[in-house]
C-alpha cells in the first residue's frame, strides 16, 4: 500500500506501482486539473509540484512519490490566490486553458526557486510547457507580475 | 420568465424561417451533396443592416428567438445561451456578452450556459471557418433587442404607460417621468408572457452607448475556473461506472485489422477487458478507423495494456505513401497545365514575351494540430439512448454522426460540449465521439476514450501537404504583366469521396483564385493530386501554403528588381478598387455574399500601410537582423504582418518583433483579437520553422513533440505588437481565430532573405540556415 500526501489529504494507492501519478491523480483520485498533453515530459500540461519541486507527473510513478508531498493546481491556493494565479487572471493569458495549470504549477514552482526572475530565466524556466495556443508572451508577462507583486 | 428549454416556441420566428431544400450540413461545408432539408433563417434584411452574410445558407441556418437563448430568473439572474464551441477564441464570452450589450444586462448577473448541441433549436453551431462572430454579430443583438423589448413591455404594462415612455437601463426598466424602476428579475415572469417583437422593428444600440461591445474591458468567462484547475474539458467528464479506453488503431489510412493476441494486455494490472472496434472502409467523412480498444479501470492501465497487444494489420491501399517520393510527384504536375481554375488575358502568351520570368516552387508539407488536449470523448449509450460528452467544434454534426454510426434517431442523442483544449480544425471531425459511443454501446456501460499524443499524431486529419509555383514574367519596366499560379495538393474533399483529385472550391478559394494583384495576364490551375491519407481542416486551411508561395513571390520579385519589398507589395496590390472574378466559376468566398464581402484592395493597401506605420517599415536594424512583410486576405478579413528577424551565424533564429494589423471588420472584443493573433503569430512560427509531418510504407513518421516539435517560450518573438484597423460604419464583421496564421511563415522568410541573402521555398526552415 503505497501512501502519498496530496494537498494535504492523504491518498493510498494498493494498484501498479508504476501507475504514472498524472493517471492516479485523475482517474483515480479524481483530480483533473491536472492534464494530459504528450505522457512524455516533453508538453508539461501534467506538471505538479512534489515537495518543492515542479514535476511532470506523466513520467513520475506513484512509487516515487511515495511519502511525499503532492500539491496540485487544485491545492495551490485555497481560493485560487496565490499570486501566480492572480497574475494569470489580470494579464488575461488563457486562450484555450489547457495548458495553463501545467504552466502556473510551474511558474509558481519557478518563484518558489528564484523570487526575482528575468525575463531570460523566466523565458529559460517555461521552455518544457508548451502553450499550443501561443500565449507565451502574456504567460512571461504574468509571471513577471507575479515576481514584482500582483 | 424561462426563455430556454420552451421547445414548442421554437418556431415562434416562422415567418423569418424558410425550408429550403439545399445540403444537408454541406459536408459536407461546401462540397455539394444534395439531398436532405435544412432550416435557413435569413434574419439580416439588407434594409434593416446593411449588409448579409452567408449565416443563413449554413446547416439549420440561424435562430433568432430570446426564449431559445435568454432566461430570466425572479432573482435577476440572466442566463445565456453560448451556442457555439469554446476553444479559445473567446466565443462562449463574446456572443452572449453581445446578447447582454443589447438587453442592458449587468454583465455581472449574467451566467453563460453551453448549448448542448441541437441546431434545430439554436441554429448552426459549426465553430469553424472564423464565423462566430461574422454570423451572429447581428443575430445575438437581436435577440438582446427582442429580450430588452418584452421587458420593457412588461415594464410599461404593470405600470399602465405606453412602452415608449419606458426604457431598459442596466438591469432595470426604468420611467423616468415618475421615476418608478422594475429590475429585471421582478419582470421576468410578465415578460415571458409578452409576444415577441419581429425583427424587422427592432431598434439596436447606437455603437456609442456600448458599455462592453468593442471596449475590451471583459475577461473570458472561464478565467478562474482555468486558473485554478475547476474548468471541465473533455478529459475532465467522469461517470460513476465509466471505463477508460484507448485504442491501437490501425497505423497505414485504409489499413484493416487481421488479428490480434490480447493475452499479454490482459496481464496488466488494471486492464479488464480487449475487444475489437469496428472501423469504416476509407473515406468515410469522419468515422473510426476502427482496430482495438484495451478497457481499463484507469488511462495509464489501458495504455499499458495497448503496449502489450500483439496486431497484425493489412496495411491496405495506401502502405506505399512515402513523402519523398510524394512531394516529386506534386512537383512534377505543378510543371504542367493543368485545369484552369481562372483565367485573365493569356499568361502564357505574356509569360513567353516577358522580358523577365521569375520562377518559385513553393513546398508546404503536411501539418498536425497537436492541439494541447488530444482528442477525447465520454459516451454513455443506454438502449437505443446515447448521451455524449466531448470537446467538438461541431455538436450539431456529431449530433448527426453519433445518430447514423449508432442507428438511432438524431432526437436520442445528447451531445454535451465541453471546453476544448485547443482545436484548430482538428476537433470538427468528431471520430473520437464515435469511437466512445460504440464502446459503450457495447460494454453497457459509460466509456472515456483518451487519444495519446502519438494517436493525434498517427490517426488524425493531417494538413494537406502541397506544391505552389508561381511564374511571374516582368515587361522591360520591371512591372509584372503576367502571373500563373499552379497549385496542386490532395482536397479535403478525398476525406469525404475515393477518387477525389481535384481541390474543391473552397480551397481554390483560399488564396489562389482570389488573388488580389491587379495583373493583366492571369492564369490559375490545379493540376491533379491524388490522397493517400486524411486530409483536414488545419487552422487557416490552403491559405497557409497560398500566402506563403504567393508573398514570397512578391519578395522575389521586389529582390529581382531591387525593390522595397512594401513598395512592391502595393504596387501590386495596385489601385484601390473591387476586385472582378468573372473567369471564377465558383468563387467562395468563404461562403459570403460578394456584394457584403468583396475582395476590397483598399482595406488590403490599409492594412499593409498602417502596419509599415506602426510596425516602423525601413527602420534600421542591427546586422544579422532582416525585415519581412506579408499581407492576406482570408476569412474576409484583412492582414499584414510585418516579422524582424535575426539570424545569428550558426543559423539560429530569434524573433525580437512581430507586428500585425489586421482589418476585422466590425469587431466585438479587441482583447481577444489580440490574444488571437499573438497565438497566430506563435503558430505561424511553429510551422515555418518546424511543422513537418512525413510517411513512409504509409505510417506517419512523427511521434510526439520531440519529433513533431512546436514553439516553446524560450523561441517565441519577444513582442507581437497588434493594431487593429477602426471599423468604417457599417462595415460587416469578419473572421479573427484563423486570418493572422497565413501571412506570418512569408513575412519570417522575406525577413530572413533581407538578413542573410538566403531565400527559402520549402518548409519548414529547419537546418537550412546552418549550412
Ligand atoms: S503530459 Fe506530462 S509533460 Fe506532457
Ligand atoms: S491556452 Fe491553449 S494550450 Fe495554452
């Protein structure tokens, strides 16, 4: 029985090991803001954060994040303030909305990591997550709001 | 007043709606199969707005009724309807907020519900081909207008004066004689009982009392919800019992499963069961390919399981398709005659006498939409019952299509839109729909069916791939006197009927037949090309390699002759003017009336002079760095773009600036047609650079995003500057979500030659710079 905390909730899991954590995440546990975009940690659409760290949860098994922290876009903010998020919600960056999760757990990931970025090291931090939609300029912008305060 | 889910007065607006006998949901958009009868409503009388549109002749036409659209709850809430997909451009925002505008509601007491999808009752509901606004600008207005009317009625009733002393002001009626006011909610059960008021009588805001038309000043409706991980898209759908499928499809287009050994998938942990899908012979419009479905208790199990099947396949007729060999073939019929499509004066005769003839052959290869989500559906079919939920750009077509695949009637099927992660064509065939509905039928239970990215990549609606030559012969002068376009490309239409080697009018019509210069030797063919795979709509369509072949001319032309790329780009473009197509026999125009849409080289010419204007035409760059410009029409609507470029000595591209002005006609959010053309300018960046689809024994090469590579922050341009063009009066609204991707890969490559002497004809540009 593997047991993982997630955003605060303790979650068991006694299926595969190997269930990459992006499926356990939404089939299982019923947490979908979480997405799919390429199960190859090559999009970023399935990005969480594990301790303090962003992860791509399409390649991570629910084994390796056994007694961890799991947070997810769901648990980032109690009412979807954290600065990240007000930032996306003021420089308007979704087009489709797919990707963004992935982007804010990311780009709050980022300034957990750095609290003062450039515009290059933000530019260089986004590369994994695709936006399809091509919303890159605005996402650079937000998350540059979030760093100086929203 | 509960204006929606009044079925019986649906046909309240009968005297505006005519049956007529024209194609069934054209597939068939434009390919002409007769047969069948469609609801047109012709609700915009040229009298009343000055100008049609071709909403109208579209699969059911256009409803115009507030008690299909509109509710009014006793608290004052305003619900409305958004009847079409929501796949980023904003649309489930913008048309009711259009409806608010016109009612005077406080946009914040307005709730927005999804349409399920139904076009009988609300209308056609095909988001695609940048028609939301275009078709229901007028359409959405009226129905405010209607909804504000019997409000006021209602108002002026209670009140016993006459309606006109009354007047709808943000969310209340108001007298102002006696200074008396009713909001909205305490009217809403009086209003219901008023009678409609017919269109011809209603009276629309003046564009200067808009409190939120044209202003910008509204976020998405799906803002939050995005951000903090609650906005539902396909995926998102769960059912108590559902089971996850994926399916191992077959990988050659017309291949056909021969057996497959299930013993080893049924040993992973979590699969429960594998069992055959049934596909359709190609073509068949968008039904499953069929093959095998692993059915698990959750997506990882099952594409664990998939992993473990053993098939055999029988690769079919197209297990040869290689793209190489493809492309030769495309080359060499674009060096011969082929069926002229427009003809003015006589090219070849001026061609022979020019004193100059450039020559371009222009290569575009096949696309994938990679959209974020790949395609995904949930279908629960109970009986002869089928309830669906999926991300569709067409709910009214996969309506249909779930109906035919299933046998059951159209009035049994609930099809339920989700938000879409992205579409960009790819999600107006709705296969994935279909594949879930059969499942489900099958298992007896609600089945998700979840494509992976190398599904999307290996089974979807490619782009078509194409060559486009031009020749362009030039008189002593250096002024162009004759033009021959050749283009030849697989049709759309081959997905829709075997056999199919010609493009279909609508694709002649994105960019070659309606090419604007004023020339006088003009000569348009398509020459034959035969489909070895599903082509599809891919944001923007034949307008990609069209705009790309036909403004890199213009950059060759104004390099032959040593001048200014813009200058020469207006020189052709030539006197402002309506451009005449009387050679065209069947000029689409993206389904508009000419006479309310025609090719105007005026607003063309605007658009190029106000982006050399803002965008800083012939401003000094930095050495490496080059300038290009592209101007296009499509959708209706007119662009310019002009891409700075700089090529370092490796051969690495960054893009300091894009700027792009657009002509959109008549527009309702200019932050949105922003955000669109950012977005475009990013996708634009992603095919010319990178977008290449190939096949070899038939299989599609490309894998995932490693391989398939699209745009990522770090190569994006640094700023995308976007003015928008002020509308004239009266000036009918037209496309945004597709017109801004064509000009972008010709201005990139016109602004490389202008860096680095290096002309590019193929794309996309990959090493060709590193030599
Ligand atoms: S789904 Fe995990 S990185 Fe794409
Ligand atoms: S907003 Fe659509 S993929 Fe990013």
């Amino acid at each position: 029985m593997i047991k993982i905390k997630i955003n605060g909730q303790e979650q068991s899991w006694d299926g595969d090991p190997d269930l990459p954590l992006l499926w356990f995440l939404r089939d299982e546990v019923g947490l979908t803001g979480t997405k799919f975009g390429c199960g190859q940690a090559l999009c970023g659409a399935c990005t969480v954060i594990v301790d303090k760290e962003a992860v791509r949860s399409c390649i991570t098994s629910v084994n390796d994040v056994a007694g961890r922290e799991v947070t997810t876009i769901e648990g980032l903010h109690p009412n979807g303030d954290h600065p990240v998020q007000k930032a996306w919600r003021q420089v308007n960056v979704p087009q489709c909305g797919f990707c963004q999760a992935g982007q804010i757990m990311q780009a709050a990931a980022l300034l957990m990591d750095n609290a003062k970025p450039s515009h290059d090291q933000i530019r260089e931090a986004m590369a994994g997550n695709i936006c399809r939609c091509g919303c890159y300029q605005r996402i650079e912008n937000a998350v540059h709001l979030a760093s100086t305060g929203v | 007043m509960n204006f929606i889910d009044n079925p019986k007065k649906l046909r309240g607006f009968e005297k505006h709606v005519r049956i007529e006998k024209v194609s069934r949901r054209s597939i068939l958009k434009g390919l002409g199969v007769t047969g069948g009868f469609v609801l047109a409503a012709p609700v915009m009388s040229r009298q009343a707005f000055a100008y049609e549109t071709g909403a109208g002749k579209m699969p059911h036409g256009v409803v115009v009724d507030p008690r299909v659209f509109v509710a009014v709850a006793p608290d004052g809430i305003v619900t409305i309807v958004a009847h079409r997909s929501e796949m980023g451009t904003g649309v489930r925002t913008s048309l009711p907020l259009i409806v608010a505008e016109e009612m005077e509601a406080d946009w914040s007491k307005v709730k927005v519900q999804q349409a399920h999808g139904d076009e009988v009752k609300f209308g056609n509901q095909d988001t695609d081909g940048s028609r939301s606004t275009r078709h229901y600008l007028i359409p959405m207005r009226q129905i405010g207008a209607s909804a504000r009317i019997m409000l006021e009625q209602a108002a002026a009733k209670r009140w016993g004066v006459p309606a006109t002393e009354v007047k709808a002001v943000n969310h209340e009626v108001v007298h102002s004689a006696s200074g008396r006011k009713l909001g909205f909610g305490e009217l809403a059960a009086d209003a219901a009982k008023e009678s409609l008021p017919s269109v011809d009588s209603l009276k629309l805001k003046a564009p200067k009392d808009f409190r939120y038309l044209t202003k910008g000043q509204i976020s998405i409706v799906d803002l939050h919800d995005i951000t903090t991980g609650k906005a539902g898209y396909g995926a998102d759908v769960r059912l108590p019992g559902m089971k996850y499928a994926v399916i191992a499809r077959p990988p050659v287009t017309g291949g056909k499963l021969v057996s497959f050994d299930p013993a080893d998938a049924m040993k992973v942990s979590g699969v429960e069961k594998v069992m055959q899908v049934r596909g359709w012979p190609w073509p068949s419009k968008f039904q499953p390919l069929g093959g095998v479905a692993v059915i698990a208790r959750n997506t990882g199990a099952a594409i664990k399981g998939r992993d473990a099947l053993k098939i055999v396949w029988d690769d079919g007729p197209n297990g040869k398709y290689e793209s190489v060999a493809y492309r030769k073939e495309l080359e060499e019929a674009a060096r011969k005659p082929g069926l002229v499509v427009r003809k003015e004066g006589d090219a070849d005769a001026a061609l022979k006498s020019a004193d100059k003839v450039i020559v371009g052959e222009y290569y575009v290869p096949h696309l994938a939409h990679v959209s974020m989500e790949p395609p995904v559906a949930v279908a629960d079919v109970k009986g002869d019952k089928a309830e669906i939920w999926a991300p569709v750009q067409s709910p009214g077509g996969t309506r249909e299509d779930v109906a035919k695949t299933l046998g059951i009637p159209e009035e049994n099927v609930t099809v339920n839109v989700t938000l879409l992660g992205g579409g960009f064509g790819r999600k107006s065939k709705c296969d994935y729909a279909l594949e879930a509905a059969l499942l489900s039928k099958e298992l007896g239970a609600p089945v998700k069916v979840q494509w992976t990215r190398e599904d999307d990549l290996h089974n979807g609606f490619l782009h078509t791939v194409s060559v486009e030559r031009i020749e362009a012969g030039l008189d002593k002068s250096g002024k162009v006197i004759a033009w021959r376009h050749r283009s030849v490309a697989p049709s759309i239409a081959s997905t829709f009927a075997a056999g199919t080697v010609h493009q279909a009018s609508f694709e002649l019509g994105m960019g070659l037949v309606d090419m604007p210069f004023e020339i006088a030797n003009i000569s348009c063919e398509n020459p034959e090309a035969a489909a070895y795979t599903r082509i599809g709509w891919f944001r923007s369509v034949s307008n990609i390699p069209r705009a790309f072949a036909v403004q890199s001319m213009v950059g060759e032309i104004a390099q032959a002759t040593g001048r200014d790329q813009k200058d020469m780009l207006l020189e052709l473009i030539g006197s402002p003017r309506i451009v005449k197509l009387a050679s065209v026999k069947d000029l689409w125009n993206y389904g508009e009336p000419y006479d309310s849409y025609p090719i105007d080289t005026a607003r063309l010419r605007k658009v190029v002079e106000l982006v050399a204007e803002k965008g800083e035409w012939g401003r000094q760059v930095p050495k490496g760095h080059g300038l290009g410009i592209a101007a296009h029409r499509s959708f209706v609507s007119y662009i310019a773009t002009i891409v700075e470029v700089a090529v370092d000595d490796k051969g690495k591209l960054t893009i300091p600036r894009v700027d792009t002005a657009i002509d959109c006609g008549t527009f309702v959010n200019p932050e949105r047609i922003q955000s669109q053309i950012e977005g475009a300018a990013i996708m634009g960046l992603s095919l010319a650079k990178y977008g290449e689809i190939t096949f070899k024994d038939g299989k599609v090469q490309q894998k995932n995003y490693d391989d398939f590579p699209v745009i990522r922050m770090d190569e994006s341009p640094l700023v995308t500057n976007v003015h928008i063009v002020p509308p004239g009066p009266d000036t009918p609204p037209s496309g945004v979500g597709e017109p801004g991707v064509p000009p972008f890969a010709p201005a990139l490559i016109n602004a490389i030659f202008a860096a680095t002497g290096k002309r590019i004809r193929s794309l996309p540009i990959g090493k060709q710079l590193e030599a």
